[in-house]
C-alpha cells in the first residue's frame, strides 16, 4: 500500500460502518489545506487528540516544523512510539491497575498491549519501521510549567 507521497497526509482507511468492516481505500489529506494554523475542537471522546497526533505524525515525515500547545498534555503520547513494538517497550507505560484487573501481570499484560499495537497497525497497513520514520524525522522536546 504506498501512502508515503510528500504533501499527502495518511489518515487511515475507510470503514463501511453498515458492514463493520475496514475498507481498502485510503483516506488522505491534503497538507496544501494546512497554511498556518488549525485548532481541532470537538466533544469529550470524539477523536480530537487521536486526529491531532496523525496530523503530527505526518507533518514530522514531511519535515513540516510545528509548535503545539496543549494544556491538557495529550499530545506529548507522541514520545511514546515504540517502532520495535516489544512488550518491554510497553512495561514501563502500562497501567498496573488495568493489568491487575486483568489479572495479569504487568509483563504480561505488556505483552499483549504489544501485540495489540502491532496487529492494530498491521490493519491499517502499518509497521514498526513507519514509527521509527516518524521518530527520525523530528526532534520532539516537551516544556512544562
């Protein structure tokens, strides 16, 4: 699947809602449409910070430089990009609480967090090496207060 075109940003593919099933066509945006500035407002749970984060990624494989403020701190999840996708990268990120709810210890539950982000990727026509793509393409620094 070639998604990687200068300029065109991937953002998934489609899904046929009627026939809960991932279609094979892609959907791309066109980053002529992003001139200066963008704001993405939204309810609770829509899918704000999740679109902000792909809209980054692909910026920062174009080389595209960008200034992000965010008070809530959703955004800084762009560090946490692990192009090995090995549940040792996980362990240190999960929630312990979650994996005992689970019933699972932490490696464990690491490991199919790994396996997750890995099958996950894997349907949208993605892999390790496009994390770490994105990962050598910008210079990520976080300031706090």
């Amino acid at each position: 699947m070639d998604f990687e075109k200068l300029g065109a940003f991937y953002l998934g593919k489609e899904y046929d809602v009627s026939e809960d099933k991932l279609l094979d066509r892609l959907t791309m945006y066109d980053a002529r449409d992003l001139t200066t500035h963008a704001v993405c407002v939204g309810m609770t749970g829509s899918g704000k910070t999740g679109l902000c984060v792909i809209l980054l990624e692909e910026a920062a494989i174009d080389h595209v430089p960008a200034i992000i403020i965010d008070p809530k701190g959703d955004i800084t999840n762009l560090l946490l990009n692990f192009p090995e996708l090995r549940p040792e990268d996980f362990q240190p990120w999960i929630n312990a609480d979650d994996a005992r709810r689970k019933g699972l210890s932490a490696d464990e539950f690491a490991a199919k967090q790994a396996e997750l982000w890995r099958n996950g990727l894997a349907d949208w026509g993605q892999e390790g090496a496009r994390i770490q793509m994105v990962r050598d393409s910008a210079d990520f620094v976080i300031y706090t207060p």
